[in-house]
C-alpha cells in the first residue's frame, strides 16, 4: 500500500506492508536508523518519535495510521549542527553504547519545548519511557539541565 507522509519536512511516498510499523519503515525503507529497534513492546523508548508533535514509539505504529500524518525523527532535530540536547549530552558524558540515546533525545526535547526550565523531578518523570542499561540516569539528567541553559 502506498503510504504518503512528511518526514523531518520531507514529502515522502512509501510503498510498505499493511502489516509494517512505522519504525520499519523509517529504518528498511527511508533509511533512518536513528530510531532504534530494541523491544518491539513499546517498554524501552529506544525508537521514540513525534507524531503530529506526540511522541510515540515507532515500533508500536501501524504505517497505515501516518498516511496524510507529520512525523519526525531524532535526524530531523540538527542542521549542519547537532541540535542543542545533542550536543549536552556528549558534553555531560550522558552516552555510553548510544543505543538509548535516539530515544532519550527525543524525549529530552519534547520536554525542553513544553518546559524550558524543568527540576529533577520533572525530567525524570519526561524520561521514565526510555530504558538505558549503561548509566545511572544522572549524567542524562545533567545533560538536560545543561542543554535547558542553551535552548531557554
């Protein structure tokens, strides 16, 4: 079926499978492998993107709900530069495998777009949808306060 979209601004046509998701298709058929394919179950954030500027998890979307819909991605935050929660989390040290990574961003910016000001307790409850087995969370928690003094 012949699925139209914009992505990250982009007019797109895909012909994908009823059955697909829209992680699938972001990844095998557009190719952008930012969204990450960890769980399948919508349990790990890892594939998180907006949608009609909700976010949600890729894996969890049937491509025929996008059809005429606005989706973007963790490649649709930068220009030629990484956007400013990106570049707060390498300067925070909140990486390790990178395999959360995608997903925390996402959420990050999501929050620093409602509440540019957010406490602890606030980012935290914003991240509670992405799972990272690699920290502790406060180098992610850090990272976010820091790019909350570029992006306000």
């Amino acid at each position: 079926m012949l699925i139209r979209t914009v992505v990250n601004g982009v007019p797109q046509e895909v012909e994908a499978e009823p059955g697909a998701t829209l992680l699938s298709v972001l990844r095998d058929d557009l190719g952008l492998a930012g969204s990450k394919n960890a769980c399948e179950q919508g349990e790990c954030g890892s594939c998180s993107v907006w949608l009609d500027g909700s976010v949600v998890c890729a894996c969890l979307v049937p491509v025929v709900q996008v059809d005429g819909r606005d989706i973007r991605t963790v490649e649709g935050l930068g220009d030629e530069r990484l956007h400013a929660v990106q570049e707060a989390f390498l300067d925070a040290g909140a990486v390790q495998c990178g395999f959360c990574t995608p997903g925390l961003v996402v959420a990050a910016v999501d929050l620093l777009e409602r509440d540019p000001h957010p406490d602890d307790g606030t980012i935290r409850e914003a991240l509670a949808g992405n799972l990272c087995r690699c920290t502790g969370y406060q180098k992610i928690v850090d990272a976010v306060h820091l790019a909350a003094e570029v992006v306000s």
